[in-house]
C-alpha cells in the first residue's frame, strides 16, 4: 500500500498544476467578462459565474492539498493505511480528474467554435 500513497502523493501535485497554472486559465479567466443569462440572454454564463468558479477552485484545489497532505502523513508514519483513508485519496484523485476532463472539454469546445 506504500507505493499508492507514494504514486498518488507525485501525481496529485502535478494534476494540481496541470489544473490551476497551465494553459493560461488564470490569464483567460481575469480577461473574460462573465455575466449570467438573466443580465445577457445572448452570451451570458449558465451556471460558471466568477464567483462560483472562485468557490470551485478554491474547494478543488483545497481539496487536492489536503488529500496530497494524507498521502505524506501515510509514508511518514503519522497516519495509518485504513479504508476510509484509501477511500478519501480515491475521492480527491476523482475531483482532480473530473475537474480536468471539464476544463479538457470546455477547452476544446472553445477552440472548434
């Protein structure tokens, strides 16, 4: 079981960067201007508002900290391997997934307009 604790405590990180720092999200996102259907039926946000994509990246990439930090504490000895615990790192793998397969989406829907 060390060597999940140990893949997933070098991948986590990677998909972390691989969500927030590359592909100039950070750029695009403060460049666009998102205002809500209600305000601009024609090009306006459904459900992606600015706000809840701060709420969003904040909990997802809190989240990818936090259950980078559980895989540290299982290889130092702090923590013991259990269920919940594989359970909790699978969780927060999924997140990271999931929330990378929507951008990958977004992204390439975006690009072929």
């Amino acid at each position: 079981m060390r060597d999940f604790y140990a893949t997933m405590a070098q991948v986590l990180p990677v998909l972390l960067l691989a969500l927030i720092w590359e592909s100039r999200y950070l750029q695009e996102l403060r460049g666009e201007h998102r205002v809500t259907r209600r305000d601009d039926p024609a090009n306006g946000v459904r459900f992606w508002t600015k706000p809840r994509v701060r709420i969003y990246g904040f909990t997802a990439a809190g989240a990818i900290v936090v259950t980078t930090a559980l895989c540290f504490l299982v290889l130092a000895g702090a923590l013991h391997d259990g269920v919940w615990l594989r359970v909790a790192v699978m969780c927060g793998l999924a997140l990271a997934l999931a929330s990378l397969l929507f951008r990958i989406c977004v992204e390439l829907i975006k690009a072929t307009r």
